[in-house]
C-alpha cells in the first residue's frame, strides 16, 4: 500500500495507526491465539498456559510491534523537522514500512534521518534492559541495530549521507 501525504500530517498517531492497520492480520492472529491459549488453560485448570499466552502476547506486541513503532516514529519526527522536503510517501507491505521523503537535503540530514530509529530502538532497549532485564523485551529494541547494515534502507541512507555529506541530494 502507498500513501502519500504532506509532512506535516506525518504525525505519530498517523504513524501507529498506519503500522496498526498494515498489520492487523498480525494483530488479529495473535489476540486470537492467545485467547484461545487463556480458554485452553481455563479449560484444563492449568494456569501455566495462560502465563505462556501472556508472555507471548507481551513479546509480540510490546517486543516486535512495539519496537517497530518505537523506530518508525524516529525517522518520523526527524522527517517532520527537516525542511526541504514537501511530501512523504509511506510504503507499507508484508513485513516492511518504510518512508520516502520527496524533496531535497543536504547528505548529513539523510545519514541522520538514517540512523535515527535503529539508535532510538536500541536507546529503547537499553532503557528496557535497566528496567524490565528479566523480560528479555530489550533484545527485540537492540535488535533494530542490524538496520544499520548496508542491506538495510537505514544502512543505505546512512552509505548516502556519508557520501554526500555537504551536498543537496535530490529525493
């Protein structure tokens, strides 16, 4: 799915809303499961279930989603705050959200826009880690640090920035 809209309406709640919706089948399946895994337990007088169900449910959305989310709105507010950029394409498919500034800037704000939500995530999940350690929810924020890797469009921008680092690159 593509969207495009003015940077000014990429908003965080267009954010969330927008991977919500792109993901709602992930959503769904895993509500689904885990209900059925609480019915299973009730079922069996066996409350081991229920806590597996919750930990699943925990890691999913607050782990995998959630991080997500946390690295998507990074580059979103960085992308708001950038001028010379008059439109966002917003490209959502199976597994993948990306953003797709139209406009022009100068390389250094592209490596920055880059690196702003694989840092953000892992920033997270250092938090997470000092917090909740025993949870393990810090390993899916730390995880985000493979973005950087140049097989990644976080890693590219941030090849791109650093090669055209004072110059206006047209997006």
């Amino acid at each position: 799915m593509l969207v495009r809209i003015s940077v000014p309406d990429l908003t965080p709640a267009f954010v969330v809303r927008t991977i919500a919706r792109a993901n709602r089948w992930f959503l769904v399946t895993v509500l689904m499961l885990c209900l059925a895994c609480v019915c299973v337990s009730i079922a069996a007088e066996a409350p081991g279930i229920a806590q597996i169900a919750g930990c699943f449910l925990v890691h999913s959305l607050g782990g995998l989603l959630g991080s997500f989310v946390v690295h998507e709105l990074a580059h979103a507010a960085l992308l708001r705050r950038m001028s010379g950029l008059h439109l966002i394409e917003v490209v959502t498919t199976f597994f993948r959200f990306t953003f797709a500034p139209k406009g022009s800037l100068v390389g250094w704000k592209i490596a920055l826009i880059g690196i702003a939500g694989p840092i953000t995530a892992c920033a997270m999940g250092v938090a997470l880690n000092a917090v909740l350690p025993a949870s393990g929810l810090h390993w899916w924020y730390l995880g985000h640090s493979v973005f950087l890797l140049p097989v990644f469009g976080d890693g590219k921008s941030v090849l791109v920035g650093l090669r055209t680092w004072s110059r206006l690159v047209a997006l």
